[in-house]
C-alpha cells in the first residue's frame, strides 16, 4: 500500500500577500455644492470602499452622497 500523501491544492485561504495583490486605492469625495475630498482607502471593491470610508464618522445622509474613484 501506498502511504497517504498530502493534497497539493492550493489552500482556499487567501494569504497576505494575496490580499495585498488584490487591494486597490480608492478616493472617497463627499459631494456637495463642490466635492469634499475625505481621504483615501485601500480596498478590493467599491462597495468595500464604501464600507471602510463609513469610518470617517458620517450619518446616514452622508454615506449616501460618497463617490468612490479608483485611484490608477
């Protein structure tokens, strides 16, 4: 008999350096009569974009007027 030998799969588990691959920079405005700049952030989505810039203390008017621009 053969001993069991370990899978080579990759493991379905994003390691670091993958994460860090996927990450992108975004820019998150909070528009107005003119476009405030908030800041930047780092995310792999727009959505997630908008979710960490929820952080920058806003209420609930506020989020809804974010534009996110990917930074290139």
């Amino acid at each position: 008999m053969l001993p069991a030998m370990p899978s080579r799969r990759p493991s379905k588990k994003d390691t670091p350096a993958k994460l860090a691959k996927r990450m992108k920079r975004w820019r998150v405005i909070l528009l107005r009569s003119k476009g405030q700049l908030l800041g930047e952030v780092q995310a792999t989505d727009v959505a997630a974009a908008k979710a960490v810039a929820a952080n920058f203390s806003l209420d609930e008017v506020q989020r809804d007027r974010l534009l996110v621009q990917e930074l290139g």
